[in-house]
C-alpha cells in the first residue's frame, strides 16, 4: 500500500523553527509533484509549498521567504523547512503527491505544528 508518512512536528515558540519530512514508501517520489498543505479545523486545506518533479517551486505569499521545500529523491523523502514561525502557522500540516502522468494524488496523515506566543 502506498503511503506517506510525515514527521517533525510539535510544539515550538514564535520565531523558532521546524522541519518537517515527508517519508514515502513504495511511491516513488520522483515521479512525483509533491506539496505540503496544511489544515486548521472548520478551514479549508491550505497549500502551503509546492516542488514539481524537475525542481519548479511555488509558494503561497504567506510561505515566501520564511518556509523552503526540497526534495531528495534518492531518500524519497520530501522537507518542509519553517523558519520565523508564527501562531498563525499553527496546523496540521500535510504532504502530498501528485502524479502527472496519472493524475494519481496520494495523501500522508499529516503532523500536528503548534506555534505559541
């Protein structure tokens, strides 16, 4: 069964930092775009950062400048790096793959970011 598992989450001050992974097994990623998203209750899911299979990145204004999306595909796994963050970024924060060859999207369950002030 394919999935993704993300981790790195928890529980941090404003201003600190954190990474997140995003570990994929028996997907391999790079065939992949991969995202991050992310969800606070009774919203709608957020895009957060976006990589494509060739390196094109694409970040919401919110995102630019403070978090960084990488992959490494010879891990298969995808980063999520959030720096200065702030009580509005708190979320459960989920990676995604999209095939688009396929139109496959894959869904992790995501990792619960806590930002206090």
């Amino acid at each position: 069964q394919v999935s993704l598992e993300e981790s790195g989450g928890g529980l941090v001050q404003e201003g600190e930092s954190l990474r997140l992974s995003c570990a994929a097994s028996t997907l391999d990623i790079s065939a992949y775009d991969m995202s991050w998203y992310r969800q606070v209750p009774d919203k709608e899911r957020e895009l957060v950062a976006t990589i494509k299979r060739f390196g094109m990145l694409n970040y919401p204004d919110f995102a630019k400048g403070r978090f960084t999306i990488t992959r490494d595909n010879a891990k298969n796994t995808v980063y999520l790096q959030m720096n200065s963050l702030k009580p509005e970024d708190t979320a459960v924060y989920l990676c995604k793959a999209d095939s688009p060859m396929t139109g496959r999207a894959v869904w992790g369950q995501g990792t619960q970011v806590t930002v206090s002030s």
